[in-house]
C-alpha cells in the first residue's frame, strides 16, 4: 500500500546531505522536476545518479546551483573565459559565467521506467551530439511544436 503521508522534501533542506555524499565519492539519486531537459528527462517518470564532477566537459549534464540559490541540471554546451555555458535541451537560450564553484555533481546514469542506462552508452552518445548540434535551430524547431501541442489540448 502507497504511503500517504509523503512529504515533499526541498533541494535547500537536502543539499549539505547531497554535497557530503558527493564530495565522500558516493551517489545521489535525484528525480527530475521541471521540463528544461525534454525530451530527454520527463518530470515524474526518470530519475538521475549523480556523482562527483572531477573534469567537467561538453555534452556532461551537471547539477549546480546558481549564485541566486536555484538548483539546475543542464547540459554544457561549450565554455569561454568567464567559464562554462550551458543549456537545457528543452531551451534555446544559453547560459554563461557558471564555473567549477557553481557545480555539485554530474550525471552518471539516467533511469527511465525502472530501467538504468550509462552516459558512456553509444546511443546516449549519439543523441547528445545530434542534439545539440541543432542548438542554433531548435527555435525553428522546437516553436512550432509547443504550438501545435498547445492547439491538441
């Protein structure tokens, strides 16, 4: 029988228990909120591993938290001199100027269904890049699917 008495736990009240394990080299599993990361990550169905981010790189999706307190998982897109940009694959806006300090953990495995897959696996591999290859087109894309979704409900 489903517990009815859950309780809705914030990221704020959890973060020093989620940065103690990740900095003792052990994992977190988050499920995913919000809808900066579809196709990829849908609210109430997949959850992430997190773990140590060491060498952060293209294509890695980390977890960190904004100077604002905000608590984000999106994908690096690239880095420049003010640090990494990173975007949601659901988004076409970038953002910059987030460093190592900023950074908590990355996705180490992704569980959809009750299934769990690898980051390191070629088809993820595969996507990742294609996705975001077309970043410079995803308006173009991604516009006139919100529209039409939003006229079929």
């Amino acid at each position: 029988m489903e517990n009815m008495n859950k309780k809705k736990i914030s990221l704020d009240e959890i973060y020093p228990i989620i940065k103690e394990k990740i900095e003792n080299g052990g994992t977190v599993q988050l499920p995913i909120t919000g809808t900066s990361m579809l196709p990829l990550f849908v609210w109430g169905r997949d959850t992430v591993e997190l773990t140590k981010c060491e060498n952060p790189q293209k294509y890695d999706i980390i977890f960190y938290r904004r100077d604002d307190g905000h608590f984000v998982l999106h994908r690096i897109v690239g880095k420049d001199e003010n640090g990494f940009i990173l975007c949601g694959d659901n988004q076409v806006n970038k953002e910059y100027g987030i460093t190592e300090k900023h950074i908590i953990a990355v996705v180490k495995s992704i569980t959809r269904k009750g299934k769990t897959f690898s980051v390191d696996k070629f088809s993820y591999k595969l996507y990742v890049k294609l996705w975001t290859l077309i970043l410079p087109f995803r308006n173009i894309i991604l516009v006139p699917l919100r529209k039409i979704k939003g006229l079929l409900k």
